[in-house]
C-alpha cells in the first residue's frame, strides 16, 4: 500500500492510495478535490490504510500538520 499526500493552500490535501497488492480491490484511489485532513483520514482508513501510514504521508507532505 503506497499513500501519497500534496499539501494545497494551507489547510487541503491531496491524497492518492495505490493498493499494488490487492487486484481484486479497485488498484487506486484519490480525492477528487482537496480535503481537510479529517476527511482525508476517514477516506484512507474506509480503505484499509493504516493510520501510522496516514500520519507518516501527512507529515512527508507537511511537517506541521498536526497544529491545523
């Protein structure tokens, strides 16, 4: 599972969810639109991320997430 995650404006993100190991699952996934991090979250964990790896491609994107 790879999560991708691109700051947009101050407080939107980005996300893109490849699954490479589980063909029978749609293989990818992104947000249409830029979201606030609570929804980003409950999009990832609705689709088997874990939340370590939620919190690792937030900060890679943003060192400061955790404050907004």
């Amino acid at each position: 599972m790879s999560i991708k995650i691109t700051k947009v404006g101050d407080s939107r993100y980005l996300a893109q969810l490849a699954l490479p190991d589980m063909p029978a699952v749609k293989a990818e996934w992104s947000t249409p639109v830029p979201m606030g991090i609570d929804q980003v979250i409950e999009e990832l964990l609705k689709r088997g991320a874990h939340q370590t790896d939620i919190g690792d491609a937030f900060y890679a994107a943003d060192p400061n997430w955790l404050t907004k």
